[in-house]
C-alpha cells in the first residue's frame, strides 16, 4: 500500500474513534440514574429512595422470590416482577411528594405490608 | 317513567356487629298512584317485578387468621352467625364479600381453614348464601381451591326481580378482573333492560378508594364503564374491614366491616395499620350498618339513611371473658 493511501486510512480510524470517544462521552453524561431494587416477601430494598423532581431514573426491578407487583399510580408506575428477570422502569418525576410504592401481586400472608416510599424532591 | 325514580328505588337496611350489612330490597311495592306505576313499568320491562325482600352483606373472617391485633379467631364471625338467626326478620338470602379465610402456603391447612369457614357459614339459617372470593382465599393459587369448594368465582342470578352480580377482583393476583371476565359481564347484561336493578358483589373496591393501600381495582373503571347504561346499580364490596359509603356518578358503593379486625380512615391517618386489640371492646368497630331509603316516588330526593351498630360482646366482657375466647383453638 502506498504510504498516501495508508496516511489517509490512518487519519480515518483515528477520526472515527475521536467520534466515538465523543459520542459515548455524551451518552454516558446523559445516562439517568440507575437505582436497584430488590423484592422479596415481604420487603423492598431500599425500602425508601430520594429522587430529584424532573431527574430521568431507571428504577432496577428483580425478586428474589416469587413475582411481586410494583404499583405507584401517581408515578404512573404498575409493573409485575418475576423472579429470574431484571426489570428497568424509566421514571421521571414532575411532582415533589413522598409516594408510597406497594406489591399489588398477591405474594403471601404479610402482602398488604409490602410497601416502599419514594420520596422526590425539588 | 321519571329517571330519579329509576335510580333510588332500592331500599336498602343493615342489622348488627360484624356481620356487616343488611340490606332491604323494598320498592314500595305497596306503593300507590305514581310510585306503583313506575314499579309496575319496571317489571313488565325486566321480566319479573320488584317485590320487598331483605338481605345480609358479610365480609372477611378471615379464618384462620391469629393475630395480632385480633386473637379471637372466629370468634366474631360466630357471634354474627348468631346474630343473623336471632334477627327478628330472616334474610332472603346472604352475600359475603371475600376473604372467607387467611391464607396459608400449606394446602391441607387451607382447605381446612375453608371447611372451618363453611361449617361456620352453614349455621346462618337463610335460603341462599352467595360467596365471591377475596385475595386471602384466591390469591396464590389464582383461586383454584376457592373453585373446589363454592364453585365459580364469578357469577349472576336474579332474585325477586333484581339483577346480582359477582365479580371476582383477586384471582389474578393483581388487583383486576380481566378482560375474560369484562367480556362476560357485558355479554351477561345484554338481556337487560336499562332501567333493571342491578346490584354487584365483590371484593375489593370498584374505584380509587385508597390505590396506595391497595384499594383499588386497576381495571374498575372499565368494569364500571359496562355498568354505566344502567340506571339502577348498587355495588357492594368488603376488603377495606370499615364501613365506607361512595356516590360515583349515578352508582353508590357500601363496604362492609369485617369479621376479625378494622381498619381506620385512610384519610385520617398515614399508615396501613389495623385499630389495636381492646380486651375490654373484643368487638369495636366489627359493627353492622342499617342502611334505610325511605322511597316515597319522589324524584330527585335522597332518602337513603344509615345506623351503625356495634358487635354485641355480652359474654365475652371483661378479663375472664377473654380468656375464655383465648382458651379456644383456632386453626
């Protein structure tokens, strides 16, 4: 290969993986928060999270058990978690207020004290 | 026929303790001139007239359940047997409202506590019981063991002319009905005329009562939607163990209290948290509301009254008393 020609392929890659650099950059300063939770009869851990108002969130589901419910109607959040699978539920608060999270699959005897809070600030 | 006639037609009565509610069907059916005539209209277009007839709404004994906060076991639910067959009136027929019996992982243990519960029941001396389940009784095992002992989860009949309905919110796990069971509600009306009285039993509310305690059914409000042509429905549900009452729209709603432990006002309070045990009022709270509507063909009028009564405890007062509750075995 003539050295112009390799010059200009060189000249390329180290272009593209500038771009690349630059690219991931962004997407990594723009990634929300990631905020793992755990379920399992009849708890959730963390059992209370803090958001910020406005603030892009991935909440991280998975049980440890059997399937749990994860239902905040006001946070328009209503999801099912099976155990085995990881759940990512984007979430991005417009209210400030403290939001009682609950199972709402029936899970056992203590069920209807499986709750968590979320709290979102401003 | 006047659109107000059509709506509060259906008088409606409850007695005593925990054993929930009692309700009067009573149309007026010996009503007069204007009020007769509408009654008269109304049978002819649902097939079978009104005629005055009384019924109990019970709910939750949770069988099985030992506390705390309530270390009677069945204590309540046999002393609102009893008060049932003393009342002075025998009901028609008995509708209970959900969680017959607290659930276990074990199977044997459950159908027991089911047997337990049923034992129980069948000392009421009614015609007819009725029975939905609640999330206790059907829950974790998406209601099959329910199915084997009272048959399916949802239902319809018809008596003296009105139209019930069981709708079964629990089998699922979720709090929801289904689109199964939303298909066979609106097949089920179909034959109905809009003016039938109509009156649905179930578990969980209907309607956002308090979604964050779990009172609440996801897809009520489609169930609702089906309910919506029709101008006379009552709905009648158990789960939140306090008498509640809710006009939503044209449709009213009555909870009944439980038969093992009550909860307080959501809007009072902050927590999920039963009313503790009072050794020396076993029974507070576990009442029964009287419910009147004094129907007189007047439209636009609300004529609905309520009387709450409290749980007779009788023998069951004072130190001795309770230990002697204590001494019985509970499964």
């Amino acid at each position: 290969m003539r050295p112009k020609a390799l010059k200009i392929i060189l000249s390329a890659l180290l272009m593209i993986t500038l771009l690349g650099i630059i690219i991931t950059h962004q997407v990594s300063a723009e990634a929300p928060r990631v905020i793992e939770i755990t379920a399992k009869r009849f708890a959730f851990t963390p059992n209370q999270i803090t958001l910020k108002k406005g603030e892009p969130v991935i909440l991280r589901l998975k049980s440890e058990d059997v399937t749990h419910g994860f239902f905040m109607r006001k946070l328009k959040i209503d999801e099912t978690i099976e155990p085995g699978k990881t759940l990512d539920v984007a979430v991005t608060p417009d209210t400030a207020g403290t939001y009682t999270t609950i199972c709402d699959h029936f899970c056992g005897v203590n069920h209807g004290s499986m709750n968590m809070t979320i709290s979102v600030v401003e | 026929m006047k659109e107000v006639d059509r709506r509060r037609f259906m008088k409606i009565a409850g007695s005593s303790l925990g054993i929930g509610v009692l309700y009067s069907a009573m149309p007026s059916a010996r009503a007069k001139g204007e009020a007769g005539a509408f009654f008269g209209e109304l049978g002819k277009k649902n097939g079978e007239a009104v005629t005055p007839f009384t019924f109990l709404q019970l709910s939750d004994a949770h069988v099985g359940f030992d506390g705390p906060p309530d270390p009677l076991g069945t204590k309540a639910f046999e002393r609102a047997v009893e008060m049932v067959n003393a009342l002075p009136q025998r009901p028609d027929l008995v509708l209970f409202t959900g969680d017959l019996t607290h659930d276990t992982e074990d199977k044997d243990t459950h159908a027991n506590r089911m047997r337990r519960f049923l034992e129980i029941s069948k000392r009421m001396n009614v015609p007819l019981v009725k029975y939905v389940p609640g999330e206790h009784d059907a829950g974790l095992d998406a209601g099959q063991m329910y199915r084997e002992f009272l048959g399916e989860s949802y239902y319809s009949f018809d008596h003296r002319g009105v139209h019930f309905i069981a709708l079964d919110n629990v089998s699922r796990a979720k709090p929801e009905v289904g689109p199964d069971q939303l298909a066979w509600l609106k097949k089920d009306l179909a034959r109905f005329d809009k003016s039938a009285p109509i009156i649905v039993f179930t578990h969980r509310p209907l309607f956002d009562l308090k979604p964050e305690w779990e009172w609440f059914t996801s897809d009520g409000d489609d169930v609702m939607n089906v309910l919506a042509p029709y101008q006379n429905v009552t709905v009648l549900y158990g789960h939140i163990h306090r008498d509640d009452e809710h006009a939503v729209d044209h449709v009213h709603h009555y909870a009944a209290r439980s038969l093992i432990f009550a909860f307080p006002d959501p809007e009072k309070t902050a927590a999920k948290k039963p009313f503790p045990f009072d050794k020396d009022a076993p029974f507070k709270n576990l009442g029964i509301r009287l419910v009147h509507e004094n129907f007189a063909g007047k439209p636009l009028v609300n004529t609905v009254s309520v009387q709450d009564v409290e749980l007779t405890t009788r023998e069951f007062m004072g130190i001795n008393g309770i230990n002697q509750i204590l001494r019985n075995p509970s499964l």
